[in-house]
C-alpha cells in the first residue's frame, strides 16, 4: 500500500525542517538534503510522498481550509499520516515579518485561520503534533517518538539549533 505524509504547520515553524527529515527517514530519498523541503517531495501515485504545507502557503498567500482539499489532491493514497508543526507563535510571527513583512495584526488573523484548520485535522485523522520547542529541549527522544508513530526504524537525528534564541532577550 502506497504511504502519504503530509505535513502542515504555522508558517515559521520548522514544518519544512520536519518534512526534511520524514521524507529522508521513510527512504523517500537517499540524502537528507535531496529535497528542500516545499511542495511535493516526488510526483503523486508514488509511494512515500510527503506532502509540504505551511499554512498559508506561497506569496501571493493560498490557504487550505478543509481537510478534504488535501484529501482530494492524496486521492490515490489508502493510507496518509498527517503531522502538525507548532512553535510558539510569537517567535513564529516575528520570523515570518523577518521573511515576508508585514504586520502583527496580519498574521495574528492567519495564526486564527491556520488554527481553525490544524483542529479539523487533529480532530478527524491520524496526526502526530510536532512542536518545534519540544524538539529543542528534548532532542534524539522526540525523533524516536516521531519515527515510532510513522512506525520506522531510524538512527538519523538532525542537529537542532535553537532558532528562537534570537527574538529572546536573555
């Protein structure tokens, strides 16, 4: 049975990082660094095809807001494991006004869109919650957990860098 994971997250939040690795730890490609990480990581019908979206997505923005958008695109797929990305949104927002502009305001209403559609996935499939922090405090550990709920083996753990050591002042 062919395998889809997607992975959606805040804009700012390592989703495409989590993408990364899920795709290189399924054998979806050889290298870590194969794929970036945006999109589609090979053609759809193939097996282990991740699936990367922010949420929103590209500039000018395009949003998913109904479950059923990503089902209708992964028709052919029997089984798709869905992981969401979290950060804390502060540091979130203040990367993406450091990437695209913008203001507070503006991506406070897309933190409120984007959350409205994270709880329809949460609530419906089968989701695993990746949080970027957690991943920060608690490393190999919380790979391990990931790679039990794909239900892979792996050795890989990514170096982690704590991103959000710049918009704290400590």
């Amino acid at each position: 049975m062919k395998k889809a994971y997607v992975v959606l997250g805040f804009e700012g939040s390592g989703s495409v990082f989590i993408a990364k690795v899920i795709s290189y730890v399924v054998g979806a490609c050889k290298n870590f660094e194969d794929w970036n990480g945006y999109g589609f990581n090979k053609k759809i019908g193939e097996d282990k095809l991740v699936l990367h979206r922010s949420i929103p997505y590209m500039r000018p923005k395009k949003w998913h807001d109904d479950p059923s958008e990503i089902e209708d695109i992964l028709s052919v797929y029997k089984e798709i494991r869905y992981v969401i990305v979290t950060r804390d949104l502060s540091a979130s927002m203040l990367s993406r006004i450091s990437r695209f502009e913008g203001n507070i305001e503006s991506y406070e209403k897309d933190n409120v869109r984007a959350s409205n559609f994270f709880k329809k996935i949460i609530k419906n499939k089968n989701c695993f919650i990746w949080n970027y922090e957690t991943m920060v405090s608690l490393g190999d550990v919380y790979f391990e957990r990931l790679y039990n709920w794909l239900l892979i083996k792996s050795n890989f753990f990514p170096e982690v860098k704590d991103g959000n050591r710049k918009y704290l002042k400590i």
